[in-house]
C-alpha cells in the first residue's frame, strides 16, 4: 500500500529535507521506494501502486520539488 501521502514532500524546498504531514522527521520505510529497498514491496508493486513516482505522467509528487532535485534551485 503506498503510504508517500504521508510525507510532505515539499518540506524540502524550505527545510532540506523530507519530513513528515505532521512536522516530524521521515520515518525510513514509509515512502514505496524505501519499501522497494528493504523488500517489503517489489518494483512491479511500486510502479503500479506508488502514488508519488517523481516524472511519471499524473504523479502527485510535487514538480517543484522535482525541479530542485534536478537543479538544486527552489
């Protein structure tokens, strides 16, 4: 289950990094491409479940903070 809406992801245009909704820091294991790395979901599942893959047509991860992953430019 893809648990990405979890994160702000834009925290890190203001703070440098991710944290989560509720100010928190990350926690590791939330996001699908953590679960891909610890096994807990294969690449087929992230790719066809993953809400927030970073590019993908109708993705809801944030293009500003795609832009400044790609420029380092917020």
């Amino acid at each position: 289950m893809c648990e990405c809406h979890k994160i702000n992801w834009m925290s890190i245009l203001t703070t440098g990094k991710y944290e989560m909704m509720d100010g928190s820091p990350q926690q590791d294991g939330i996001s699908c491409h953590d679960k891909v790395n610890e096994d807990k979901m294969t690449m087929k599942d992230y790719v066809t479940i993953c809400k927030y893959i970073p590019a993908e047509p109708g993705s809801k991860f944030p293009q500003e903070v795609l832009d400044y992953l790609l420029t380092g430019i917020s």
